[in-house]
C-alpha cells in the first residue's frame, strides 16, 4: 500500500511539473505579444502549478523520511537481536566491496 502512495505521488509530482513546464513555454512564446492581464494570468497559473508542484513534494518528502526512520529503526532492532549476524553481514559486505574495488 505504501508503495501505491508513493507511485500516485511521483505521477502528481510529474503532472505538476509538466503542467508548470508547459505553461512556461507558454510564457515564453508570447512574452513578446501579451500584454497586461494575459500576461499576468499566465503568471498566476505558472504560480498555482508550482505551489502545487512544492506541496506534493513537500508531502513525498514527509513520507520518504518516515520509511527511512521505520527501516533505521528495523536495521537497529535486528542488530540488536542478531550482533553476531551482523557482524557476519557486514564483514561478507567488506570482503565484496574490498575484492570488487581492488579489480579496478
């Protein structure tokens, strides 16, 4: 479940920041022929979208920080419980990485 969340908000977070893309290519294209309220209109759309766009990631980075924290706490649980496993674990990941960068 957590991770169909996670999947809505990263096709928001895209649709906002495509909307806030296209409506600057708007922008862009008619600085040079809009005037006043048009112009100003393009504006405040381009605002609304990016406000959008900093509020769903404002709310991603709310649950990607509780998911780090839940594992952390996960990882201390088990090695706690297990120091022997972890002990193990880590030197195996060691021995890997040291043989993996000693190739280069």
């Amino acid at each position: 479940m957590p991770q169909t969340s996670a999947k809505t908000q990263q096709t928001e977070l895209q649709a906002d920041f495509q909307a806030l893309i296209n409506d600057a290519e708007k922008l862009l294209q008619h600085a040079a022929s809009l005037a006043g309220d048009h112009a100003d209109e393009l504006r405040e759309q381009i605002q609304r979208n990016l406000q959008r766009a900093r509020d769903t990631l404002g709310a991603s980075e709310t649950k990607v920080r509780e998911q780090g924290n839940a594992a952390r706490q996960a990882g201390e649980a088990y090695v706690q419980s297990n120091p022997w496993q972890a002990v193990g674990i880590a030197a195996g990941v060691g021995l890997f990485l040291g043989l993996l960068l000693g190739r280069r």
